[in-house]
C-alpha cells in the first residue's frame, strides 16, 4: 500500500500535525492516526429524506466492517434530498449534493469512502462526487421498502398514488377511501418499492459496478442488508489499500451493461440524466443515443410496477437482479469490472430465477424491445425520450392536436375547466419544466388527465414536457425535451392547434407547422412569465450554468475531475 493520503495531516511532528490529531482523539488510540486507513461514510440519513431515514442504522454495520478490517470509521453526513418532500424538485440540488460531497471528501483526511444512498437523487449525488474526487468509493444501497396492502391488493407507492388520484378524479374511488389508503402505502423503512428511480438507481450502480454484486434490491429491512454493508465497510479498507478509485476500473462498457440492465429491468427514465451526468465526471463520452442503440432493443424481463404487476420485495424473493441479468448475459460487454476487481459477469453463473411470473426467462419476456427510446424531429431537435415499456401501445404511433400550457400554474388553472377544448386524441403540451426554466426539471411530465376525460374512461393520452417523471408513473409520455422551451428550443413555440405527429418506433416527434411560420414565431408572453428568473444564490447559479437534459443536466463548471489533491494547509 502507498502512503496514505490522510498522512499528510497526521504524520510528522509540527504544529499542524499536533492540531490535526489532538482534536481528531477524543479518546482514540494512537494507532488511528498510524497507516490506518482513514474511511468516510458519506450518510445521506435524515428524518426530511423518509426513504433513507434508516441509514444510521446500516452505517453502524459499515463501520463496524470498516474496523474489522484495521480501517477507522469516520461518519460524514452529506446533503440529502427527499424526493417526496423538496420543494420546487430535488433535481434542483443534485448537483449542489454531489459539489458538497465532493469538496468535503477533497478537503478532510479521507482516503476512501463508503456511499449510503436510497431516494433518488442520493446515489446519483455521491457518485458524482465520488468520481470528482476519485478516491477509492463503494456504494451502499438502502433498499426498498416491504409491500403494503390495501382491499387485499398490493399497493406500490408512487405507482398507485397516480392511479388512486386519478380513480377519484373519475369518480371510481372515493375520497374518503382514497384518504384511508395513505396510511398503508408505507409499511417499513425503505425507498419506493416499485420500479421507481430509487430502485432503478441502486440496481443500475450495481450493473454499472459500484455495489458488491447481489446487494442492491435488497429490501431495507431485511437483516441481509446489514451483513452485506458490514462487507462493504471491509472492502472498503481493501479499496484504499489496492488504490481501486472508480477511474482505475469504470469505462464505456460498465455504462454499456448499465444500459442493457435499465432496458431489462424497465428502469426509471430518470437514469438516464443520472449516468450521463456520472459519465461526464468521468470524462466517459456516453450520449443519449447510446440509450436508444445499446437498450432499445434489450427485453423487458422484470414484471414489476409501473411496467408490470409486481413489486421490489417480490423481485428479491424471485431471485434478485442477478436472475435478472443472467438471462441478458449475451448482450453484456464481458470485459467490464466491478468494485471487487472482478468482471461483472463472473457474478452470473449461480443466479437462478426462483418465480417465472416476477421474472420472466429471455425466451418469454414481457415485451421483446423495452428499452428507452429516443425521439428526435422539429419538435426535439436535441432528442427527447419515452420509455414504450409504460406508455399505451396504441399510442406509440400517433397524429393529435396540441393543447399547450405555458405553465404547471398554467396547466393546473385549466386542465379541468369543463370548456376546455380537449379530446382523448389530443395531445396535451406543457412547457417551461425543463433544467432552466422551473428551475431543476421536475417530475411534472405525466400530467393528470382531464376529469371529463376520466369519467368517459380514458387513462391514457400523449403528453409532451421538457421535464421528468417519476420513475413510478407509467403512461405515454414524452420526456426531456431538447432544447427545453427555456433554452429556445421549438416547444416554446408550439401553440394550441398545432398538429404534432408521434412516432417511437421510427424515433420521430414532430410539430406539422411549416418551417418558415415557425422562424416567424416568438415565445408568447406567458410562456416567458412562465421561466424562472432566480436572481441569488444556488438557484441563480444553477440557471446560469445548467446543461440541458441530453448532457445530464449536470453543470458546466461541474464536469470532469479535480482529483483528491489539496496543496496547501489550514494553520
């Protein structure tokens, strides 16, 4: 083992080292301080972050593996975002959660660190940071919560949030029973327990290999999880001690076989933003056409909620996402690693499938092609995406007129206003939701239908937005326009009327409006209302430097690397 980067404020015999140590002992040993390595777990626990409120309690068994292992446990708590919880979006400080991370990991005598991540954004953060900072780091996943029920049937948080709402807007449900189902959607501790983007996030980092293999997916709960973050506390130690950073070992194809999990496993369309930002810290070139080439074809093998029926605790039981990518193995690039220095697809050969119907084999999946697919014409010149595998398959080639609003303020205003000119073939716009004009791009693009709609039994139309979607909703919605209509692209000016033509399986959106009326259209006046115009702070910092989606919405000054190096001391 080299010598440890946390010697540099311990060793030696002057004034610095004395303060470093003195007010780091409290108590411990002097063998700490003495080519000890120095560990972090970066804790994204907190009681306003409910999915990773349990996560003192796995960092307790990570430190405890860290010791194990002749390292010292040093507990960093970081920012954490509640996806449920944040106002205007969480989005909004994924990238300020990664740049804290990042800098307090540079700026301590740290020489690895052990990543507790669950809701949404917390994982993709410490990854971020992780890759920025390049020391040695490992992921611990929190895992999902255990299925609640409710009139005997499943309830998948998130998925049948959307789906309850919308049967008491039609008129199927009633409120009183729709209230009473809120206090068993969240039965444990845990992340959404549906196919959402916390679920997506912790088993796409497996397959991309920042997590011990067969760890991510394991329920929250469950005591497996425990024993499997005390062994990734000693591996930690080994990390530092092989000098294994995430640079050392993730290139092109870990991102390829992280794209061929998230078609398989009918992953959030949130991962996507979320490992081009990881690839651009990394200095990867990984774009959002290699999504539509490396996924779009892969099968759909995970029947589970939004996509299917089932749901996370079910997918453990079934066999895990080891099963999962087994029945994938042949579109794996086989020469990527993982977090232990071995091949990802040396974990594969013992994984079995324990329920066919939760996890389907290759030769029966439930869709054949299922990956996310990008979309790209005079509406989306930069691409947009939609994931086939949630949306309705009637619609995936389809010719409507737009309903534009030029707001979410907009849009809640009128989407129920009985006069509003709409029918189950239109298609419903909303702009101004993207990175720079919320700011932060929010989960607002599976808009709710209209009520009249509802009660004439439609459940499903297209829509189109420059936001997100939780990785909970399904329906067929067009996401991560580019550019969004707050970075001038063409969705600022489509209006109410126009005709717009959608066509997945050939990657088109288009609006039908001759080019030369379109150069002569300027945003309206309440679509600019509509932008944010932050003028302090991390928001304005945010507008001014944010990437569009198609770039992982990361910020510019963000990407890349500054490494683990700090040149000058504090005293």
């Amino acid at each position: 083992m080299s010598t440890l980067r946390s010697s540099e404020w311990y060793s030696g015999d002057d004034r610095n080292a004395y303060i470093h140590r003195a007010w780091m002992r409290r108590g411990t040993p002097d063998s700490a301080f003495r080519g000890r390595p120095q560990i972090a777990i970066a804790n994204t626990a907190s009681d306003l972050t409910p999915c990773n409120s349990h996560l003192d309690e796995v960092a307790q068994s990570v430190r405890n593996g860290i010791y194990e292992a002749g390292g010292i446990p040093l507990e960093l708590p970081v920012v954490s975002l509640g996806e449920t919880q944040v106002r205007p979006t969480a989005m909004l400080w994924r990238n300020m959660a990664a740049m804290a991370t990042e800098e307090m990991l540079r700026a301590n005598p740290i020489d690895g660190v052990v990543l507790l991540g669950g809701c949404d954004k917390t994982i993709p953060s410490l990854l971020m940071a992780a890759a920025s900072v390049d020391l040695p780091a490992v992921v611990v996943p929190g895992g999902p919560m255990l299925t609640g029920h409710f009139r005997n049937e499943a309830l998948g948080c998130g998925t049948d949030v959307w789906r309850l709402s919308e049967e008491t807007r039609a008129g199927t449900l009633s409120e009183a029973m729709f209230l009473k189902s809120e206090s068993s959607m969240i039965r444990s501790k845990g992340h959404c327990n549906t196919m959402g983007t916390a679920s997506t996030m912790a088993l796409v980092a497996e397959a991309l290999g920042t997590i011990i293999p067969g760890l991510a997916g394991t329920p929250a709960p469950d005591a497996r999880l425990l024993e499997a973050a005390h062994e990734t506390g000693r591996l930690a130690v080994t990390l530092v001690e092989e000098d294994r950073r995430l640079s050392t070992f993730l290139t092109a194809a870990n991102f390829h076989n992280a794209i061929v999990a998230l078609a398989a496993i009918g992953g959030s369309t949130n991962a996507v933003v979320h490992l081009l930002a990881i690839a651009g810290r990394l200095g990867i070139d990984l774009t959002i056409d290699d999504f539509d080439r490396i996924g779009a074809q892969v099968p759909l093998l995970v029947n589970l909620q939004p996509a299917g029926r089932y749901l996370m605790d079910d997918l453990y039981r079934a066999g895990g996402f080891l099963a999962v990518m087994r029945e994938v193995r042949d579109l794996l690039d086989p020469s990527a690693l993982t977090i232990t220095g071995q091949p990802f697809v040396d974990y594969l050969a013992d994984a079995q499938i324990w329920d066919a119907d939760v996890i389907t084999p290759r030769d029966r999946p439930l869709q054949p092609a299922a990956g996310i697919t990008v979309l790209r014409g005079s509406l989306a010149p930069g691409g947009a995406i939609i994931k086939p595998a949630a949306a309705s398959p009637h619609l995936l080639k389809h010719r409507g007129r737009a309903v534009v609003f030029d707001s979410i303020e907009d849009f809640h205003e009128r989407i129920d206003d009985p006069e509003l000119d709409i029918d189950e073939n239109s298609v419903m716009v909303l702009r101004g939701c993207g990175p720079k004009g919320y700011p932060g791009m929010p989960e607002v693009s599976n808009m709710p239908l209209p009520t009249k709609l509802l009660e004439k039994g439609v459940r499903d139309m297209v829509r189109i937005c420059d936001g997100r979607m939780s990785g909970t909703a399904y329906g067929t919605v067009i996401l991560h326009v580019t550019p969004e209509a707050a970075a001038g692209g063409p969705l600022a000016l489509a209006q109410t009327g126009d005709w717009i033509s959608l066509d997945v399986r050939a990657g088109r959106l288009d609006l039908d409006v001759p080019a030369e009326e379109l150069e002569a259209r300027v945003p309206n006046a309440a679509t600019v209302e509509g932008f944010a115009d932050p003028r302090r702070g991390w928001e304005r910092l945010y507008v001014d430097h944010v990437l569009q989606a198609d770039r992982g919405a990361d910020l510019d000054f963000l990407v890349g690397s500054s490494g683990s190096a700090v040149s000058r001391e504090s005293h």
